[in-house]
C-alpha cells in the first residue's frame, strides 16, 4: 500500500510499504481522512521532542487525526466493528499498568501514540492499524471531513473542560454559562476549543499574534478578537493557553482573575516559565491536558448534534503527494486562512 513515510529532517515522500495485518483485538482501517498536525510538522522539520528523547526515530509515519471504515479484524471478537465508519484514541496503553487500569491509558508510561510515539503506524497511508479497543463509531451525519476532526476536538474539549470546571460551591462544574473564557492562539485547538467553550455558554475572546491571525477567526463568528496591545482589561474567569508561544504560560496566570482556572494545551519549542508565586497568591488551578483520551465520545456527539460545526477550519485537502510540501509550508493563497489541511490517501 502507499503511505508517507519521514526518513529524516526535510525528507519524506510516499513509500510503497506492506499492508498491516492485524493480530487478535485489532482491526485494520481503510482511511478516509487524516489531518496534518503541528506535531507533524516538527517531525518533518527535526524539532519534535520524542526524537531528542528516543520516544521517536525516523523512519516515521505520521498522521493520528483520522477516520475511515474498517476494512478487516484479527479475531472473532472484534469482527462485529467490520464495515463501521470510525475514529480512534491515538493513546494506546499497555493495558495492565496502575494508569492504564485507571483509566488514564493515555499517561501510560509504556504507550504507543499512533503516527508519533513508540513507531506505531500513523494515518498517512492507505490503511491504518488500530486496537478495537480504542475504537469510537461514527454517527451516519458525520462525514470525513467532521470525522477527522474528532481528534484534534477532543483536546480542545478537556482543555475547555479543565478552564470552565467550577467547584459546586459556585455553580455546575458541565457549563460554562455565565463565565469569560480567553483563548489564546487561534490555531485549529484554540479555534476548536473557542467553539465549543461558546456551545456550552461561555462568552469567548480569542489573543492572536498578529491582525491575519484572527481574521479568519472572526469570519467563522468569533467576534472578540484581540492583540496583545488591544486586550481589553475585563475580568477573565478563565484562560486557555493554546499557543505554542513560550511568554503566553505566564501572561495567562497574570490576566486570569484570582480564584480562576488556566489550563494549558499548547506547547512552546523552548521552556516557558511560570511563577509558581503567581498561582498561589492568586489562588489560581492550573491544569495541562495531554491528549485527547477522554474526550472523543462527547467530541462525536456535539459534532453530530450540530452545536460545533468544524468544518471550517479545513483549509484544503490534498493527497499523499502533496504532503511533503505541505509539511515544508507550501500554501498557496487561495487556501485562506483556515488552520487545517487534509489529506485523502486515496486520492
């Protein structure tokens, strides 16, 4: 089958590679969709962190955001998932360990992360394989384009989760009516995440770095949209930093009101200091979200009820012969300013 294949810092293209076989509890996926991910992007580029840590080496196949339809099982017991359309968790546990038996497979320290960590197979290609177990099936309304978007969704779904949570004393913890969000970074988690904090009834701002940044945000109906200069000093309840922004960590424990809630998605290339002192004194709850486990089966049902509509962020879609030029920043104008590109691997 074909599949994109990294060999190296600026190297990759479409390889002609052996069709997986999938072993009892696995399934094989005839990929519909995968989207290209920031993450990606710094495996092509030679910056991302598991290749410094030995987590990952090259040869790599990306792609862990995706959907398709499941092609074909290794056992009797995952046959019943042949010919359903599905995403999956890219988190995939060892099964025994004390975090994976609770619940927490996607902190495991034993853990393959499809298409990034452990040299698990990614989306990029023709067919996927994925353990039944980390399987979720796909309403009939949600199309390829919605499907692929799950993933990336369900980390902005726990990140905006861990920013609205209210203690009972002051309000349910599931809504975030009434509360002011900031998002920071309007790339596809922050616009994601601004989506689905405004679902749920928060009043949504959104700090880009520049004025072309936040255009495309306020064309997809995010109308409080600031610059660093500009932002107004109203009182956040809470912040969400999605930035890859190395300064921002900090400026989100500054600008949260005291007795609010920061989570942190986004990851900066270099450290990002934070004054613990800030936190404390401001009684602030600080939480980091790792992936997108845990928030997939809502992800699907507020796609498919309509209450998010992500399809937006998808600036094109291109085949596996495209990806190397996307990966090294290709764009042509007229793609716009959507944040998203994806990939049809059989095209």
């Amino acid at each position: 089958m074909r599949a994109f294949v990294i060999t190296g810092p600026g190297h990759g293209a479409v390889q002609d590679v052996d069709p997986p076989s999938p072993a009892p509890g696995q399934v094989v996926v005839d990929v519909e969709r995968a989207g290209v991910c920031g993450t990606d992007m710094e495996f092509f580029t030679g910056h991302m962190a598991y290749l410094r840590t030995g987590e990952a080496r090259y040869p790599v196949r990306i792609g862990h955001e995706w959907c398709g339809v499941v092609a074909r099982s290794g056992d009797e017991a995952s046959a019943a998932w042949v010919g359903q359309r599905v995403i999956g968790d890219t988190m995939l546990g060892c099964g025994r360990c004390r975090r994976c038996l609770g619940g927490r497979q996607h902190l495991c320290a034993e853990r393959f992360e499809i298409g990034i960590r452990g040299g698990w197979p990614g989306a990029l290609a023709e067919q996927l394989l994925v353990p039944a177990s980390a399987l979720h099936a796909l309403p009939a309304g949600i199309g390829p384009v919605t499907g692929a978007l799950v993933e990336p969704g369900g980390n902005a779904l726990r990140a905006v989760r861990a920013a609205l949570a209210r203690p009972a004393q002051t309000g349910p913890a599931q809504t975030g009516a009434g509360q002011r969000l900031l998002v920071m970074g309007p790339g596809t988690i922050g616009l994601l995440a601004a989506q689905i904090a405004r679902s749920l009834g928060a009043e949504v701002h959104l700090l880009g770095r520049d004025e072309p940044s936040l255009r495309f945000a306020r064309d997809v109906g995010l109308g409080h949209t600031w610059l660093r200069d500009t932002l107004p000093g109203l009182p956040f309840d809470a912040v969400l930093d999605a930035s890859t922004a190395a300064g921002l960590p900090s400026l989100a424990a500054e600008i949260v009101e005291p007795g609010g809630r920061v989570a942190y998605i986004g990851l900066s290339a270099e450290p990002s200091p934070l004054d613990t002192r800030t936190l404390v004194l401001k009684d602030i709850t600080a939480t980091g979200v790792l992936s997108a486990s845990g928030g997939l089966a809502e992800t699907i049902s507020l796609y498919a009820s309509g209450a998010v509509d992500p399809r937006p962020i998808v600036a094109a879609t291109v085949g596996l012969d495209d990806v190397a030029e996307v990966l090294a920043g290709h764009r042509p104008p007229d793609w716009g300013g959507a944040p998203k590109i994806h990939v049809d691997p059989r095209c």
